[in-house]
C-alpha cells in the first residue's frame, strides 16, 4: 500500500510539472535555475564562514582586521547576499506569473473534459462526484503544487549541497541529522494520506453545500423560497452538512497534531545531541574550532531546512494526491498534450444538407440507476418534409426517444440508421439536428448571443439572427428592449432586461430557425405560449420548416392533429402509430385521449 501512495506521488509531481511546463516552459526554466543558484549561494556561503573564522582565529581576535582573508571574505558576503536578493526577487515574479497560467491551463482543461462527457454521464452520481473533485482540485491546488514542489527541490538542493559540506568537515554527523528528519517525514505522510480520504469522503456532501448555496442566492429561486420561507430550513441543511465537515477536520488535526509533535522533538533532541557531540570534541581539540564552527551552523541550517521540508511534506503531499482527481477526469477526455496549451479552436461551421430518411429499429434505452427501460424495442421512421409527432402521457418515453434521435443518448440496443446506414458518429449527427427543449436554457447574455449559439462555430451573423428571431415572432419585443439585440437578457447586469416564459420560448425557436439544421427535434415548443400563439405557430410550422424533418413532442393533442404520422407511447413502447384520422376511427389509446382532452376544453368555454 504505501509502494503504491509513493508511486501515485511521483506521478502527480510529473503531471504537476507537466502541467507547469506546457503553461509556460521559459518561466519553469528561470524559476528552476534560481533555486539552483540560491542553493549553490548556500552553500558556498558555509564555506567562506568556515574560511573566516579559520583566518580570525588564527591571527587572533586582535589582529582580524589584518586578516588577508576577513575583507574579502566579508565582500564576497554582501554581494552575494544582493545576488541572492535579486534572485529571489525574479525567481518569485516569474513563479507568480506562472502560477497564474496553469490556474488557466488546468481550469480549461476541466472545462472541456466536462463538456466532452456524454450527456448519459450527467446521470451517474460517481460522475459529479470525479467532476466536483476535479473542480475542486483546479482551484490553485495545480500552481500550488508547482511552488510547493520547487520549495521543495530547493529544500533538497540544500540539503545536498550543505550534506557535501558536511561530508569534508564532520562526515558522521550526517546520518545522525537526517535520521532525526525522519519521524517528522513520515508523520507528515500519513497526515497528507488522510486528509486526502477525507476529502474524497466530503465530495457529495461539498455537492449538496453548493446546490443549497445556490437555492439561497439565485435569482431564480428567491421568489419561491421567499413564498415558502425556505431560507431558514435550507440555511439549516447546509450548516449541518457543513458542520460534519468541521467535526471530521477536526478530529484529524488533532489526531495528527500529537504524532507531529512527538517527530519534531525527537528530531529536536537528535540535533542537540549532534551539537553536544561537536562542542564535545572541540573542547578535547578532536575537531579544529573553524571546522567545528562552521558544522554547528550547518547542523542549525540543514536541520531547519528537514523540518521545514518535512512540514511542506503534508502540503506537497495533499496537493499531489488531489492532483490525481484532476489527471483521471481530465486525461482520459482529452489530448493532454495539444488540447492544454492552446486555446480550443473553432469548427468550422457546418451548412445544412439534406437529412434523408431516418429510421430508428428497435430503440432501447435505460437511465443508469434505472431498473426500468425508459424506452423499450421502438421503430419509426422520420422522412425529409415529414412533420412527426410523439404523444403519449407523461413519463411514455417521448422526451428519451427525442434524445435518441437526436444524437444525445446512445442507444442500450438497436440501432439508428441514415439512409440505409448505422448512425456511429453521434457528434456528427447532432450537427444536422436542432433541438428545442420543454426545459430549455436561458442564458443571461444578450439576446444576439442566445439566437446566434445556434451556429456556435461561425461568427454571429446579426441579419441572419433578426430573421430567425422574425420566424420565431420575437423580432418586435427584442428590437422593443434598450440596445436591441445587443441587450443583456438578466436584471443581474448593467443595462439587462427580462423576457416573461413565453418570450424566451420564442427565443430558443429563433435559436432552432438560426441553426437551419435538416433534423428539428420540438419538445413541448408552446408550453410558455397562450393558445391562440400556439395555434398560430402551429399552423405555420410546415411553412416555417419547409424542407425539414420535424419530431414534435405536445401533450396537446389539438396541437399535433396536422402531423403527417402519429406514434402514440405508453411505458417506452409504441403502440399506435398513423395519421390523426386514422387514429380517432381506431378509437384505442389516442382516441380516448384526444376525446378527454377535448371534452376538458369544452367544459372550460363559457356557455
């Protein structure tokens, strides 16, 4: 076990200059080659200390002054110590800078192995528990890492360099210095192995803290848990879980405070018996006094250097392992070496081709987690120009179809096909499709931008998104805002408006009409729109969507009446499918719902 937390911290330390090198290899470099330096500096310093007290004792206190060896000695000194200043000062402004470009580095490298996952990932609790970690681990712990690391090779630099010294005047010191470093080593990794488990053991707790912070402070959800007085409760929740995380903390500091403490004193009492070993035998002229002069600093100087190597020990050590959640969410996603070290680059933008037919056979899906499939052995086909409709009560399968379709989902058995062909690239796919969902996003960027993602890869195109946004019968609300399309859709920022649901219904429309796809998936595209503007948007929909091939999803079955085929879901199956015509004169599953629907729809017309 402990082979193996040894060989997961030289992974990380590699990955973490990796990382460091890929950011910015000139400033890694610099910052390299000044510990070097200060090290050697160190060193050589013990030196001259060792050559000035040999000189001044052998001419004697009152004759130093005439020492050949004390002035220049002591200007070597001061230059030096303004060498080591400036070189401190440069190695620090570059190691700033430094840490500022793997903070970037390893941020976007999260980000794009996050939108790399496949949408079935979103699902898996194991999967925002690796993600929350990874969030969690790019937060300066990468750039933390590298300075604790280069604290660290200087530390070591030192060692051996003064440990060389050591070698030529009182060789046997050494072993006994170093073995009194050793309990405050090891102490330090058993303390970094354990915050590392305990850290692993708060992901979800951390998780629901968050999600509770944000029920508190959005914008969204203020006016619900206002109505509901929530904020006391939800308050509550979060001390709770919080105060978990306090009470386990705790526990492992003190646990790991008293085994600290017991390292450095015998580390402590090891080092006094190394200085009483060196007075000792200066005493009885077993060592020359300049010789032993110059060990009892060294004894001071490395000593204080273990330990302080030793307390970086938990740091370095905490840092490395959470490096490793980071390396296993983002590595496996991504190209590590060319994705990292330069911004992502546009696609190019794709032009709308003919869909052709497409035709599902035998579609299943389950959700992970699921006992149940969401969608069980479906087969329909989609025809260019065809408006298809998917109807069925909630919870029928529609919404997971729609996904399969759409390129979202793949399947857990049969199969996709396109014009004869399987569908395998399901990026490629979703290319050549629009989606509108019921639970769409609104993005609080203007409003330009919330038409314009439609063709995220291209540069926005302002005609072309006012015509989408015509299409869609939002161009004279949002030519009615402040700066247009250039208004920011939220209160939150300087110069923002809101849109009511309806008007960000119309919006994510002009989005599906801006994209020009050849698939155009609509799920519950009018649940924000009164009736009569459903009505109208439906009766134009053929128009509006010439030449495409449109999936609508309504549990308004007034709304679906026009569609050229009908497939009715119950529990993921299909089990009607046909015209609307045919499906009233079968008078099964669609009938009886289209009549309650409009029998409801009488009763509520006022007499």
């Amino acid at each position: 076990m402990a082979e193996r937390r040894v060989g997961v911290l030289f992974s990380s330390a590699a990955f973490a200059v990796r990382l460091a090198w890929l950011a910015d290899r000139r400033a890694l470099i610099h910052v390299v080659l000044v510990q070097v330096l200060l090290a050697g500096a160190m060193a050589g310093g013990l030196v001259v200390v060792q050559a000035v007290l040999g000189s001044v004792l052998a001419h004697g206190p009152a004759a130093a002054g005439r020492s050949p060896v004390l002035v220049p000695a002591v200007v070597v000194l001061l230059v030096a110590g303004a060498a080591v200043g400036a070189l401190r000062l440069s190695g620090a402004a570059r190691m700033a800078v430094l840490t500022v470009k793997v903070d970037r580095l390893v941020a976007g490298m999260v980000l794009e192995a996050a939108a790399a996952a496949e949408l079935p990932r979103f699902e898996e609790p194991d999967f925002h528990d690796r993600l929350q970690r990874a969030v969690f681990a790019s937060r300066r712990q990468p750039a933390m890492a590298v300075v604790l690391l280069v604290t660290a090779f200087q530390a070591a630099l030192t060692v051996v360099a003064v440990g060389g010294a050591f070698v030529v005047m009182a060789w046997w010191l050494l072993p006994l210095v170093l073995l009194g470093a050793l309990p405050a080593i090891r102490a330090a990794g058993n303390e970094h192995s354990a915050h590392h488990d305990l850290h692993h053991g708060l992901s979800e707790n951390r998780r629901l803290r968050e999600y509770l912070e944000r029920l508190l402070t959005g914008r969204n959800e203020a006016r619900e848990i206002r109505a509901l007085d929530l904020a006391g409760v939800l308050t509550g929740r979060w001390q709770d879980q919080y105060e978990r995380e306090i009470r386990d903390t705790e526990a492992l500091l003190k646990a790991h405070a008293r085994r600290r403490m017991a390292a450095q004193a015998t580390g402590a009492t090891l080092t006094c018996l190394a200085v009483g070993g060196l007075w000792w035998m200066a005493v009885r002229h077993l060592l020359p006094v300049p010789v032993a002069g110059a060990a009892v600093a060294g004894v001071w100087l490395l000593s204080v250097r273990l330990n302080a190597f030793a307390g970086m020990l938990t740091g370095i050590g905490e840092n490395l392992l959470r490096l490793t959640d980071l390396s296993s969410f983002t590595i496996p996603t991504s190209d590590f070496s060319t994705a990292a070290t330069a911004p992502t680059s546009r696609r190019k933008p794709s032009t709308r081709t003919e869909l052709g037919l497409l035709r599902a056979e035998r579609l299943s899906y389950t959700y992970p987690g699921a006992g149940v499939p969401a969608v069980r052995e479906v087969s329909l086909e989609l025809r260019p120009g065809q408006v298809v409709a998917l109807v069925g009560v909630n919870g029928s399968g529609k919404t997971t179809l729609a996904n399969l379709l759409a390129g979202l989902h793949p399947p857990d058995g049969g199969r996709l096909l396109h014009d004869g062909e399987p569908v395998t690239d399901l990026a490629a796919h979703r290319e050549r499709t629009a989606v509108v969902f019921q639970d769409f996003t609104r993005y609080r960027l203007p409003a330009l931008d919330n038409i314009a993602f439609g063709r995220p890869h291209a540069a926005a195109d302002p005609r072309r998104a006012r015509e989408a946004a015509r299409q869609a019968g939002a161009l004279d609300f949002l030519e009615g805002l402040p700066d247009s399309l250039h208004t920011p859709l939220g209160k939150e920022f300087t110069g923002g408006a809101d849109l009511s649901g309806g008007q960000w219904q119309r919006l994510a429309l002009a989005r599906a009409f801006y994209r020009d796809a050849p698939l155009v998936i609509l799920d519950e595209p009018t649940a924000a729109l009164d009736v009569q503007a459903e009505e109208q948007l439906f009766t134009r929909l053929r128009r509006l969507f010439a030449g495409r091939t449109v999936v609508l999803i309504s549990h308004r079955l007034r709304s679906v009446r026009h569609a050229d085929r009908i497939y009715v879901l119950q529990a993921g199956r299909v089990i009607e499918e046909g015209s609307h015509e045919t499906l009233l004169r079968a008078g099964d599953h669609y009938a009886t719902l289209f009549r309650t629907q409009a029998d409801a729809y009488r009763d509520t017309v006022t007499p």
